[in-house]
C-alpha cells in the first residue's frame, strides 16, 4: 500500500508501506525518512485531520487506504502539549464554502536520494563528474582500463588537473566526432573516406570486445601477481620468483653478496645471458643450499650483474626436486620431500615493489646522467676540431713521423693532419693519403 507524507513546510515523502504496520514502527520509519525533524518525540501524526497517538494500533486500524496522505505535525516545544485538534471538520466546510486553492507549483517533491531541495546539477562540470566517480569504485576502475591519463587525473588531489584533462578529453572527443560527420558526408567512393570508414568499424569492434572482457572477465584486467616463494640461502631471507620458463636457476649479484657466496663464484662460467635482453653472467655457484620451508635443497645458480629479481628458481631446480605448481591450494608442491610452500601474497610483496620502484628511479636517474654526458661530449666533439687543428702544431708528433710522410712525396700540412687523423700511426696516415692522392 502507497501512503504520503507530508510536512508543514511542504515537503512530500512517498511510502510504500503494509496495512499490518503499527503506528509505533510508522514513527520510526518518519524518524529515518524524514530529515529536518527537532524532536522526534514531539512529532504528531495526523490522518484526515485526526491525531494518530495509540502507537500499538495497525494503520488498517486508523482506516489508512491507499494513497492517503498522513500529515506530520511538529508540536510547540518547552514541552507544551500540542493545540487542541478539532474533532469536527472545518466550520467553512460545514457550511459549503469553498476551500482556498492550493498552489501545487510550490510544493517542493524531493528527488529520490535526498529529502532536501538540490539545486540543478550540470553534468558536464568537471567538479561534478570528478566527484561521481571518486564516489564510484566501478567506473573509477573502467576509466582506469579505458582512459588511464583521465584516470590518474582523477585521484589527483588537485582538482585543477582533473579539471584540464577532463577539458582536453571533451576536446578530443568533439574532434573525433567532428571528423566522423564529415567522413559521413564526404564521397563514399573516395578511397580515404572508404580507409576511415574501416578503420572506425574495426575501433567500434575493439570496444565492444573489451566491453565483454570487462563485462565477463574483468579479472583479465587486474593486476597479476607473480608466483613468489619465502626462501632462505646461508640463513638470509629471500623472496625468491618461481619461473618454470627460465631454463636455469639464477641470483642477483647483490643477493649473492647478501647470501654472503660470491666467495663460491666460479668465473669460468662468465658469459651473458640471452633472454628479452642481454645480461652479464658474473659465473656459477654450483652447489648451494636453499631452505624451502622445513626442506633444504641443493641448487646450483648463475650470478648475474644486473637482474632485478634477487632470485629466481627456473627449471633446473624445479626438476631436480619435481616441483608442482598447485595454482588451485596456492602452493608450491616438492615432489621429493612431500611439503608444500604457500605462495607469497601480494601485502607480502609490497616492501619488494617499493624497492624495485626506487632502483628503477635510480637507474633511470643513471642513465639520464649518463645520456647528459653523452650529449655534452658529443658536443665538444662537434665543436672541437676547429680549436684542436688550431692549437696543435708540428711538434705534437715526432718530427720522425712527419718526415716520413713527407719523404713519400706529401706537404708537411698534410702529414700533420694525417697523423692527427690516426692518433700518429704513420701507417695509416700513409695509407689514408695515397688513397685520396689516387684518380680515376
């Protein structure tokens, strides 16, 4: 049964209520519905004029049909007892005369989340599309897969940014769509009508197929975390990356130097390791020990100078001991001992992630210094033929040399200058002038 609501103020609440509900859980049901209330208990429920007080009785009781309207009456406070309720109807409708008319434009219907008067909203306001999706994980999520620019701008806590790249995005879309309508209305035969034409098609089947993705693989979107194991090698804690595609077992330089067994390096075994790279291979521990869980294990690895992951357990290792990789349990089964290592979970990873993320800065702060001085070597290079032809003269090569070049049947200027050429190998420099002495 539908019933409503409403204030003195004007304000309606529709309600969709039982017959068997008492007035006392109506009471309650206004004290949550209703907002704005000063004293719950001072609150007079009135039902065709008629106050509503005994709190035990059913609304069917009272005589409450469908879409009556029940008024809420705040009494006078200081604890006075509320105006006498006239128990006869109105004396201007006894005697037939007309009610005032009601101006219905006046009464404020609230919207369906809130009981208060909002003011319109536009939603094209970045400050207004920012807060919707801050306050909405799911399409915060979606924009992250879809638009991650947009999406980073939208955790920012300067709103400022998000209020620039919301900009710029509405720009690209307009742009988009402009392009679009002329492509419609250009000659349907011209031929990058026709490629612009395919070429949406195919975008509008890419968005429809990540659409699904999302809509019945959404995990495919996440994060994948990697399958790490708590290890142990000479009583040092290690968090080692099981990689059943890596052909050996391997160990970072630095964790072989924590390990405390680059003493056991065998750099015979030196080389470079081929991969989605290239990495220098230091040598090989042929024997080692490694405590997985209450097992310990022999291993051998390789010592390579710059690897990111401070272990790796590859396919030798895994092998030897018959490993399993149980994704079902989480676990990591040894065949040849019968125990199991539950796999490292992502809150355990954090602590490596921070440490990755700091040595990727600083290699990347390396290597940007290193780009700097290459680029201002470079330059002096460039700049410094002119300067050095200038301050160097006879005498920076023997006199030996020069004569020697001289001899074969070339000017003193040139010798010089093929000597500078060859850092004052006089062979070259003889080689080098006849070659360009030859025509043809």
């Amino acid at each position: 049964m539908k019933i409503t609501l409403t204030t003195e103020r004007g304000n309606i609440f529709p309600l969709d209520v039982s017959l068997e509900l008492t007035l006392g859980d109506l009471r309650a049901l206004v004290e949550m519905e209703v907002e704005g209330l000063g004293n719950p208990q001072s609150v007079l429920l009135l039902h065709n004029m008629q106050p509503m007080q005994d709190m035990d009785k059913a609304l069917s009781e009272y005589g409450i049909q469908e879409d009556d309207v029940i008024v809420i009456l705040e009494q006078a406070e200081h604890g006075a007892p509320p105006p006498p309720v006239q128990s006869q109807p109105p004396q201007s409708v006894l005697q037939g005369q007309p009610l005032p008319p009601i101006n219905w434009g006046d009464i404020a219907v609230p919207s369906a989340t809130s009981t208060q008067a909002q003011a319109p909203v536009n939603p094209d306001d970045p400050d207004v599309v920012r807060r919707q999706l801050r306050s909405n994980p799911y399409a915060l999520s979606t924009l992250q897969q879809r638009n991650p620019p947009l999406h980073q701008a939208a955790i920012n806590e300067d709103p400022r940014v998000f209020r620039e790249a919301y900009q710029q995005h509405v720009q690209r879309v307009r742009d988009v769509e402009r392009d679009r309508i002329r492509m419609i209305n250009a000659d349907p035969f011209d031929v990058d009508a026709q490629t612009r034409i395919a070429q949406e098609i195919e975008q509008k089947n890419i968005e429809e197929n990540m659409t699904a993705a999302i809509e019945y693989t959404p995990e495919s979107f996440s994060r994948v975390v990697m399958l790490y194991v708590g290890i142990k090698v000479n009583g040092v804690h290690v968090k080692a990356l099981v990689d059943s595609g890596a052909r050996a077992t391997i160990m970072s330089e630095c964790c072989a130097e924590r390990c405390n067994v680059m003493r056991l390096v065998d750099k015979r075994f030196a080389g470079v390791a081929y991969g989605v790279g290239t990495q220098t291979i230091i040598g090989k521990v042929h024997l080692g020990q490694i405590q997985l869980g209450n097992d310990f294990l022999t291993s051998s690895f390789q010592v390579l100078k710059d690897q990111s992951e401070d272990m790796l357990l590859g396919l030798d290792m895994l092998r030897r001991h018959q490993c399993c990789i149980d994704l079902k349990d989480d676990m990591l089964r040894v065949g040849t001992t019968g125990n199991s290592v539950p796999f490292l979970k992502e809150s355990d990873l954090k602590e490596k992630e921070e440490i990755e993320k700091q040595h990727a800065l600083a290699s990347m702060n390396d290597e940007d210094a290193s780009m700097a001085e290459a680029i201002a070597q470079s330059k002096t290079e460039s700049a410094g033929p002119s300067t050095s032809t200038a301050s160097q003269g006879p005498a920076s090569f023997p006199e030996k040399s020069i004569q020697k070049i001289v001899s074969a049947g070339f000017s003193r200027e040139d010798a010089v200058q093929a000597l500078r050429e060859f850092n004052g190998d006089v062979q070259n420099a003889l080689i080098s002038l006849a070659a360009k002495s030859l025509t043809f």
